[in-house]
C-alpha cells in the first residue's frame, strides 16, 4: 500500500525523509550490508505488484563517488533497473533494505531474455534454476 504524506515546510519533509532512512538503515540484513557493484538482484515492489531485476552499477563520475562515500548514502547503491513496466532500464539508486535477493548473472540475463517476467511463479521457477 502506498502513503501518502504531505508537508507545509520543507523541513518537515527533510526530517521526515531522514527517519524513514534511519529505520530503513535498521531493517539491513548482514547480507545486504555486502551488496556490490556488479552484482544483479531481485526485488518485488509490493505497492505495485512488480518484480523488479537490477544490478549495481560502477561509479565512474567523481561527484558520485563522493556522494556515495556521505555517511547517509551508507545503503544506497547505483543500480540500473528493469521490469514489465520499464523493460528498457532505468538508472537511479537503491537503498539496500529493499532488496530481496541476489541472483546471478544467468538469472538476470535468463529474466531478460524471457522480458522480465512478473508473474510470481515463473520468478520462482527462474530463480530455481540457479
């Protein structure tokens, strides 16, 4: 279920923003604490009913670089995401706690070459085959 919160300040919403990260940053499992570039994952967005595939992308803009060294960005990773809904990818970033697991390569690629399936049960048979 999606919420949604509005605001009549920004500060309001930055503090608001840097709880949800901090009880975000609570909910890392040791494995994904581990979650490097290169690797490809799983997640299932639950608000939409959408598997998502995606791996984590090298940094290769020193800006970022730095960016992603900020205490805050701690969980956050590069990534490049696919789905039924965004079969093209999409860059942006991923806060670790989000993801449900780590595939390897021939899965992705398996995922990929069947256009991302969403139905629950060919996920699980993809994921089988690893």
């Amino acid at each position: 279920m999606t919420t949604i919160t509005s605001f009549t300040n920004v500060e309001d919403m930055l503090e608001h923003i840097g709880k949800q990260r901090q009880n975000a940053d609570q909910r890392v499992a040791d494995w994904q604490a581990t979650i490097k570039t290169g690797d490809c994952f799983l997640r299932y967005e639950r608000s939409l009913g959408v598997v998502i595939y995606g791996y984590i992308e090298e940094i290769k803009d020193e800006e970022d670089k730095q960016l992603y060294k900020e205490p805050h960005m701690k969980y956050f990773r590069p990534t490049r995401c696919f789905s039924i809904m965004c079969p093209e990818g999409k860059y942006g970033d991923v806060h670790v706690s989000s993801i449900d697991m780590i595939v390897s390569k021939e899965t992705f690629e398996k995922a990929k070459n069947n256009d991302w399936p969403n139905d629950l049960g060919e996920v699980v048979d993809l994921v089988d085959l690893q």
